[in-house]
C-alpha cells in the first residue's frame, strides 16, 4: 500500500499540487486519471521520488520516502517496478538483455539464475521466441510488454506506470490493460497507472482518483465512475470518450484508405 497524505508542490509560485490525499491500495490497479496539465504527472514523479514535494508524506507500507536517507532510499529502488511511457528500452540491447538489465544491476544471484528469471519474464508476457531481437525489431505492443517483463523481473511490491498505453491501438492496449491487471493481482502489488485512457478506466479501474488544478477532485471505482454526479468527472468522461471515438474513426479510414 502507498499512502499519500496533505501533498503539495509548487513551481515559482504556482501551485500544481494541492494538499492531496490518497490511498493507493495493494493488489489493485490504482489509476491517476486527469486532463494535460491537472497535476497528475507531477504526482506520479513524486510518489516515485524524482520530485520532492513542499509538504506532506508519501508513505510506501508505512516508510515516508522523503524521509529516507541514500541506503534507505536504494533498497526502496529495489522493490519498485517501473514502465515508462515511450517503454524506455535500450536500443543497443536485445530483449533479453533489456530484461536482465535490473537484475544485472541490483540482484546477487548468479548469472543463470538471471536468465532464468528473466526468461520466465519474457515467457509471463508472451515473448518467450522474442529474447533474441532488439527493440528495433519488434511492434510498439511487443516493445510494451518486453517493458512490463523488465519491471517486473526482481519481483517489485510497487508497480508504477506512466502513460502505458500511449502510442498504442486500441486492440493492443486492452492487452496491456489486461496484463497489467492480471500481473498486479497474480503477485498483489500495488499498482499505479497514470493514465488519461477511458478505455483503461472502465476496463481495469479498480479505484480511480481523478485530479484537477491539482486537486483531488474525485475518487472511487469504474463500477462508480459513470453513475457520478461530479460534473469536473463527467466533462472529462464525455470529453475523452468523444476523443476516443474520433480517433477511431480516423483509424478505420485510414485502414480503408
């Protein structure tokens, strides 16, 4: 469980995070949901510690990460998962090694028990025959899930994503959303999707906080989420929606054209 309390961050004076306070539950996908510029990517960096908050506590199982001095801090690193939004492979390394990269870097097991691990990984998420190619050789889908097998290759509690369906078909990302969700129940970590995907909400928002000008403005479950009545939510359901189903179109036309 993370723990978010009376949060706040400025940038040279203006607030853009305001008194949050959130619990982000184990075993669940947490999803951060909220127009460009609401304050949701600010939070996401925050939690993980890339950015230090003006005040308040982020507290991972009852450990404030800003309280944590450098040895502290590291071996909270390691229990950590993380999937960036462009995947952030390294183009000069093949899947595998991408994959092994965390587990070279911060476990002390030796080098088969690495690979085995790691090609367990890549076997979770269906890319057992791609250990073999580079980044450049596989689909934008292929690229996600070989980042999803290296987030989770040393077992994280904490599993934090940013954007992970960006750039991707809406085929493609539900079989992300799916994994995702399927891997955050399969070895109950607590997941926390940053995301602005309708179709990511309805299909695996298990508790939804949505912020706007940085405030937590609303905060339940997709089974909750459509029956609101706060009107902030429901302008950017029918706004995403709307968005959605333009880019659809385009998409089929293209496929026609």
């Amino acid at each position: 469980m993370i723990q978010v309390h009376n949060v706040t961050k400025s940038f040279e004076g203006r607030i853009v995070l305001d008194r949050i306070e959130a619990i982000f539950e184990a075993g669940k996908t947490n999803l951060i949901i909220g127009r460009s510029g609401s304050g949701k990517t600010v939070m996401m960096k925050s939690i993980v510690g890339l950015l230090r908050p003006d005040a308040g506590e982020i507290c991972y199982d009852g450990r404030n990460i800003l309280a944590m001095g450098k040895t502290e801090l590291k071996s909270l690193r390691r229990e950590m998962g993380m999937l960036f939004q462009g995947s952030a492979l390294f183009d000069s390394m093949t899947v595998l090694e991408n994959v092994m990269f965390p587990l070279d870097m911060f476990s002390h097991e030796a080098a088969r028990d690495r690979r085995r691990r790691a090609l367990f990984c890549l076997e979770r998420v269906n890319l057992a025959d791609a250990g073999d190619l580079y980044p450049s050789e596989i689909s934008g889908g292929m690229m996600k899930r070989a980042a999803i097998a290296r987030a989770i290759a040393l077992q994280p509690k904490y599993l934090l994503c940013d954007e992970p369906n960006s750039g991707l078909d809406p085929k493609t990302a539900l079989v992300i959303d799916e994994l995702i969700h399927s891997i955050t129940r399969e070895y109950h970590t607590t997941t926390i999707i940053n995301t602005h995907d309708m179709n990511s909400v309805m299909h695996i928002g298990e508790n939804i906080i949505f912020i706007r000008e940085g405030v937590k403005e609303w905060q339940g479950s997709k089974e909750q989420v459509v029956s609101s009545n706060n009107a902030a939510l429901n302008d950017f359901i029918f706004a995403s929606d709307l968005l959605r189903k333009a880019r659809e179109l385009e998409e089929r036309q293209a496929r026609k054209g």
